[in-house]
C-alpha cells in the first residue's frame, strides 16, 4: 500500500505540490529540522477552517 489509496481531480495541485518538495528536499541533512523549525514558527489551522466548504 501507498500513501495514496486514489487520487481524486480535486486535490491533484496538493499531491503535485506534495511530490515537488519532496523532490526539491531529497538530499536535505537537516529536513527534519527544517521541518520541525516551519511547524513551530507557523498559525495554528483550527479544524473547522480546515474543513469549511470552499
């Protein structure tokens, strides 16, 4: 099994966004850093933003 069980129409830009990071990330040393550093510096997404209808 993959990440992915589908992909649908809907989200294709977010799994092509997905895959081009972690294309333009492979030989990063410190992506875990990196990572973890993004995270701790950004705005908390509440889940009913996340999921409002667009």
């Amino acid at each position: 099994m993959g990440t992915w069980h589908r992909i649908s129409a809907k989200h294709l830009a977010a799994y092509l966004d997905e895959m081009t990071w972690r294309f333009n990330n492979r030989k990063n040393p410190y992506l875990f850093r990196d990572t973890m550093l993004k995270l701790i510096h950004s705005e908390n997404l509440e889940y009913k933003e996340l999921t409002k209808a667009a």
